[in-house]
C-alpha cells in the first residue's frame, strides 16, 4: 500500500511487554505513527530498532538529507540501534509486535526485560529477505531464536496447502512455540543447545534432513557461523542456485571478540567485495568473496 506520509520511519510506544516463553519477551507497540507504516508484505520484514541515548525519553527524529533517504544524517552520536523482525502488524488495530530472545547482556535484551508501557523506540530501514519462487513446491525454514519470530510468521502467512518443513533450535522445551497455519507443515524442534549457550545442531540437522524431489526453497536466519556453514552446504555441495535460498546472519556468538578480530581485517575484506562489484559482479558473488576471505583469516 502507498502512503504519502511514510517517512521511512516511525515512533513505537510500548503498549504492552510479555513473556511469552522463558527466553522470548513479547513487546507490543502502538501510538501514532503506526498509522503511517507501509509494510513490504514480506514476512521477514525486519527495522533497525533505535533506543534513546542516556537521559532522553525517545531517540531524536530522522532527517532526510539531499537523496531523500531518512536517517541520521550527520549527527556524531547517532542513538543505539539493533535489527528486530515485525512479528506482526495490523493496520486496524495500530499495533506492531517485536519479539526480543532474552539474552544475557546487551542493550537491546536487557530493553526489552525492563520495558514498561509508554517507552518510545525509533524504528526505521525496513529490510527482508523471503522470496519464495513461484514454482518452488516444496520450502525448508530453519532459525535459531532470533530467526523464530520470522519464521513463526512465514508459516503463519504460508498459503492453503504450502508444503514446509521447520527445524528450530532453542532453549528449553517450554520456548516451543504454535503456530497457525493454512500450509502443511512438519517441525523439527531441536532442544537445549545453540542460541549462546552451546554449540549448535542446526547445520548438522540440515544436513540430516532428506530434501524433497522437486524445486524447494531455503529460508534459514540463525547465528553467522553457522548460516555460513549451511549457505555454503547448498551453494557449493549442492550446487543451489541464488534464487533457491536465503540464509541470513541474524546475530554473532562472542561479537566482541569477532569484532576486535574483524578490524584487522575490515579493509581487505571489503577491498575484495569492491574488486567484486567493479570488475560487474553482482553482490551476491561480491558477498561470497568478502566471506570467503573472511573464512580464510578464522573469522
Ligand atoms: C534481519 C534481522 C532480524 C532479526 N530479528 C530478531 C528478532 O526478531 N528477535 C531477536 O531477538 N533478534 C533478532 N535479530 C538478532 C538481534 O539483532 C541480535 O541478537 C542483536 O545482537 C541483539 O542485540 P543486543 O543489544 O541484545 O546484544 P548485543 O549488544 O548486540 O550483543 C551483546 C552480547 O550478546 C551476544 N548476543 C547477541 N545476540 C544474542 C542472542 N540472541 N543470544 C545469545 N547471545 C547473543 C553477542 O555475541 C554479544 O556478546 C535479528 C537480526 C537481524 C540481522
């Protein structure tokens, strides 16, 4: 739907904050601006979610500079932001609802387990990923609990009859969720290990997992070592063709220690994805070099 007043961003103001499983809060969000969303219609829609820097109640306002695109522009100390994925969101009703895993540590997870109605987060940069091809009969979704919230809505969204088979690594058993559905669905809940606590078995389970004949479609958002892992399982070992999948780094195990790894080599990396895109690749190919050097070095 078009809508003028769009501005590419929007206040949420907490409505309502519960826990839905032991490691999920479920925030749900209202106010004004709500009116204006334009979703893509994708169902992994996510927003780069904006907290309020230290003593203001809400994060400053957006500006759109010379090309239009509205952010923050300019300004040195931009607020906090992480990716969060619109669980869902009705017009009607005004209200967009964000899942947040309860982690230990960071900004976001601790927000989320002390929100309280009437706070206001800045949500902008709307991104997604899914896009199943028409003639793909037969679809594989995978997440680890920052890809659940996505994953519970591409089911929820699935159409009369969809085949998909889900396999989802969490917590404890009580973080399994239900989910409505018109599609044909199989779950494959795998308990107790990933998502920061352990190793996890999401790779190994895909790999176990027999492939229906036929075109199919992978959807997979989980931890980055481990999406690499299974990106490079369909595009090297089986020969998966771009449109065949998505399979997206939602989070990074130990960020910090990675980061501090990664600055040392930021310029070489991206050298290697600008050689890419100036001798006409496309960034798919740029993205599979500038991960591959990155594999070379540990990272
Ligand atoms: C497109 C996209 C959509 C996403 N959608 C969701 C969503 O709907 N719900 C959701 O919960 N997350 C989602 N995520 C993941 C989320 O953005 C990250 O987990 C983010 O790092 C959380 O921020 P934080 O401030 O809590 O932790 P940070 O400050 O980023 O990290 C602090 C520490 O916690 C660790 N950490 C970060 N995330 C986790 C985790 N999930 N489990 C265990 N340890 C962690 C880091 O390694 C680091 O050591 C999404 C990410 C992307 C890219």
């Amino acid at each position: 739907m078009s809508n003028s007043s769009w501005r590419g961003y929007l206040y949420a103001e907490v409505v309502s904050v519960q826990r839905l499983t032991p490691h999920m809060v479920r925030v749900v969000f209202g106010g004004p601006d709500m009116a204006n969303y334009v979703p893509s219609g994708a169902p992994d829609e996510c927003m780069a979610v904006f907290f309020p820097r230290e003593g203001e109640e809400r994060p400053p306002a957006m500006t759109a500079d010379a090309d239009g695109v509205w952010w923050y522009h300019g300004i040195a100390d931009q607020p906090e932001s992480r990716n969060y994925s619109v669980r869902r969101f009705d017009r009607d009703a005004g209200r967009l609802v964000i899942d947040f895993v309860a982690h230990e540590g960071g900004l976001a997870a601790t927000w989320a387990l002390e929100a309280r109605p009437g706070q206001v987060l800045l949500l902008a940069g709307a991104r997604s990923w899914y896009d199943k091809p028409e003639a793909a009969e037969w679809q594989l979704l995978v997440a680890d609990m920052t890809g659940l919230p996505s994953l519970g809505r591409i089911v929820e969204e699935l159409p009369a009859g969809a085949r998909a088979h889900a396999i989802v690594e969490v917590l404890e058993p009580s973080d399994v969720q239900q989910f409505e559905t018109r599609g044909d669905v199989t779950y494959d809940w795998r308990v107790g290990t990933g998502n920061g606590d352990s190793e996890s078995v999401l790779a190994e389970a895909v790999r176990g997992y027999p492939l229906p004949d036929g075109d199919g479609y992978v959807w997979f958002a989980g931890e980055a070592s481990v999406t690499r892992a299974v990106r490079k399982y369909f595009r090297k070992e089986l020969d998966y063709s771009q449109e065949r999948f998505e399979i997206i780094g939602y989070w990074r195990a130990q960020a910090e220690r990675w980061l501090e790894k990664y600055k040392k080599h930021e310029s070489s990396a991206l050298a290697a994805y600008n050689e890419v895109i100036d001798s006409g690749g496309s960034e798919f190919e740029a993205d599979e070099q500038y991960d591959e050097l990155l594999e070379g070095v540990g990272l």
